[in-house]
C-alpha cells in the first residue's frame, strides 16, 4: 500500500541521512529571542558585515544610518559628515525621521544611505524606497539590506511593527520603481544551516 511505501521511505532515508532524527528531536522553541546577540554576533551579521566591507568605498562623504552609526564607524571611508536617522529621535544628535512619509528627511542631503535590516518594520514599503531615493545626493547610494526568514523582534513588533520578508525578485522590484535610472544590485545569501541557526537564535 502507499503508507506501507512511504514507511519504507522513511526508513531508508533516516538510515541515510541521520539529521532526520534529530532534526525531529529539535525543539519548537529557539535558544534564544535576541538572534543570539546576547552571547555574540547573530548569524545575518556575518553577511551584513561582509556587504558593507564589499562596498565601502561607496561609504562616504556625508552618510546617513538608520539607529546608530557603527557600521558608518567601522566601514566609512573619507567619512565628511555622519548622520543617524530614528523614527522616534532617540539618541544624542539623532535626526528624528519617518522613511514611510518622508518627514523629517532633506532631500537631496546624503551621499550614503545605510539601512540594515530596516524596512521589514515598515509597512507602506514603496513609500519608504521613493524616500530613500529623495534623500540621496545625485549619484549616492543605498546600502539595504532585509531578510527573508527570521524570528518576529519582539521588541520592534511592540514598537512601531513587523510586517515583511523578502526574496531576492521582491527587493529587486520593489528598488527598481524608485531606482529606475539607476544601477541596482542585488545579493542573496545563506544555506539551510544558516537559516536554522538565525531562526535557533544561534550566534555566528
């Protein structure tokens, strides 16, 4: 019979593959809420970094980051002026900014716009993408970076939402309505192993 198959089935493929087992074995709950950023750098972090350092070179003249300047900090290069943009102000010398409506946000003001891990919070999403494109001098550039998968941020949900995730078609599309005339490229990373130890909360 077709269960009898499918027993069949099961079987030789947990003699071959013993991560079956213990995949099944695994917990429903994560190790940890905070992607493992209490113990050490969380897993997106690694790729995060590695893009940023890619393109450096494109970090400078008057930057603009979302929250805080530590990726400005570390990465920047002939960095003139640094600015950091939060939707409610929070922080010494912050500009308080909303990415969706655009208010609080120059045009034209920022050779760099660097906004990690960001617009999954942000629920009118085109609006936000024609804002980052406003902000940015002629001829500036965008770092952004999203994730497809990953655990809801607890802390973000309650404060101002979490409403997306993205493929490497939907970020491409999405830039493109804003970015027409301009050079949009787009990365994908991770594996199976990744994916479970992001959404574990495992660090790197």
């Amino acid at each position: 019979t077709k269960e009898e198959l499918y027993r069949c089935l099961r079987t030789l493929f947990m003699e071959k593959d013993a991560y079956i087992g213990l995949t099944a074995a695994m917990p429903a709950r994560p190790v940890s809420k905070r992607v493992g950023a209490e113990r050490g750098k969380p897993v997106d972090r690694v790729y995060i970094e590695r893009f940023l350092m890619e393109n450096q070179d494109k970090i400078t003249g008057v930057v603009m980051e979302m929250a805080d300047a530590g990726y400005t900090q570390a990465f920047g290069v002939q960095v003139e002026r640094s600015l950091v943009l939060h939707l409610n102000g929070w922080g010494k010398g912050v500009i308080k900014g909303d990415l969706e409506t655009g208010e609080g946000i120059p045009a034209d003001s920022v050779d760099c716009f660097i906004c990690t891990q960001t617009i999954q919070f942000i629920y009118d999403i085109h609006s936000a993408v024609r804002n980052i494109y406003r902000m940015l001098k002629p001829g500036g550039t965008a770092l952004v970076t999203a994730h497809c998968l990953g655990q809801i941020s607890l802390y973000d949900y309650h404060n101002w939402g979490e409403y997306w995730r993205f493929t490497d078609q939907s970020m491409r599309k999405l830039f493109s309505e804003a970015f027409a005339d301009s050079d949009i490229i787009v990365q994908s990373w991770g594996n199976v192993k990744t994916a479970v130890a992001y959404l574990y909360g495992l660090c790197a």
